[in-house]
C-alpha cells in the first residue's frame, strides 16, 4: 500500500516554525518583531521594554493592556500544549493586579471578555495559577508560589477535552518541578475554539503596578509532552 502524505498547516509567527510532522513546534515566537502583535492599551509592549521580549514595566493595573496574535491554526479541543519563559521583577504590595503570563482565547477580546473562551496561566502577586473562562464565567485555581527575579520554564497543557494542567519547572529542559507544582484541575467542554494568544495584564486600582518579561513561547497541536 504506498504511503499517501497530507501537508500539515503551521504557523511562523515570529520567525521560524517547523511542521508538527517533523516534530516541532506548530507556533512559536521569540519576540523579535512587534510588527505581528497587536497592542490593547499602552502598558505591554514586545521587543521594547526588554529585548526580544514581551513585557511590562510598571503597567498601571487600573487599565487592560495586553498583546495578542493569531496562532494561525486553531487549537484542538482535547490535547495541546504551550511552553514559555517568564520572570516577574516587581509587584504591588497591597492588592496586587493580576498578569497573564500567557492566554489562548476564541477571540481577539482583551482577556477578561465576557465573550471569549479562554485557557491559560494567571498570576496574582507571588502566587501562579491556571485560568479559565467558559465565555461568561472565570475560574482560576491551583496556587503556586513564585518568587520575584527568577526565571521559569512554564508548561500549560490541554489534558483531555476536561482537563488541563500547569508546571513551573526550574530549568529549561522542564524536569525539576518547583515546590506546588504541577497542578490540574477539570474544566468545561464547552471551552473550544481557541485560536489567539494574548499576554497582558488586568485590574481596576489606579497607581497599583507589576512588572515582567518572558519570551521563547513554542505551541504544539494535538500532542501530549
């Protein structure tokens, strides 16, 4: 039976991208160039604050500001996976604004749309977690606790079409879990659809400010780590 071969999409987004045939990355992006991002706002900015990096400087959580861009594909709806680099360097003592590492939502919406399907990685002062959204209602959980000036490997899975789970690893090969991590947790089916990746930052104080960075983000399709 001869062998019939199919292409398999994938998506540059910032440089350069392989197949998931070949074993790559189906989306990947170092932050070089901002030109393929859209700004929401004015406190998240890529490859300007922190080279080849997405990142805020003392955002002002009283406003949404966030990046997004199309995957180019659409996430499948049981088993995926994003890895990414993050560093958070300040945070407001008191009531601290939340920051999202990395979100894949259903529309181009800032992340806390009412109307957007959501997945992704929360972080609330010292603490990291998962997060999600069934369009109209947002759940977050699974604490970890982080501390500031140091450098995580992340690692957001798709589980199945109920599951997901988040590891903060150590080192970059991600083998070494820190203290608290991974977590899992059962979410709705009814979360699909999933083709944009934001990265941002939320909250109502005035004055009450984060900082952070991270880059090298690489999205595989369909496939479990």
């Amino acid at each position: 039976t001869p062998w019939i071969t199919k292409p398999v999409p994938f998506n540059i987004g910032q440089g350069a991208a392989a197949a998931s045939s070949g074993g790559g990355a189906d989306f990947e992006s170092d932050y070089t160039n901002a030109s393929l991002w859209t700004p929401v706002g004015s406190e998240v900015d890529v490859n300007s604050t922190v080279a080849d990096h997405v990142a805020n400087n003392n955002a002002d959580a009283s406003t949404n500001s966030e990046v997004y861009q199309s995957l180019g594909f659409t996430l499948d709806n049981e088993l995926w996976y994003a890895d990414f680099q993050w560093t958070s360097t300040a945070i407001a003592a008191s009531s601290p604004p939340s920051t999202f590492p990395i979100i894949f939502s259903s529309t181009t919406g800032v992340i806390r749309d009412t109307s957007n399907d959501a997945l992704g990685i929360m972080t609330q002062g010292t603490y990291m977690m998962w997060y999600t959204r069934d369009a109209t209602t947002p759940v977050d959980g699974g604490h970890i606790s982080i501390s500031l000036d140091t450098l995580y490997y992340l690692r957001f899975e798709r589980t199945s079409a109920t599951g997901i789970k988040l590891s903060v690893f150590s080192d970059s090969a991600r083998t070494t879990n820190i203290s608290g991590s991974p977590k899992t947790a059962t979410i709705s089916s009814s979360i699909q659809d999933l083709d944009i990746i934001h990265h941002g930052v939320c909250g109502t104080i005035s004055n009450n400010t984060s900082s952070w960075n991270g880059t090298n983000v690489r999205v595989y399709n369909g496939v479990s780590p």
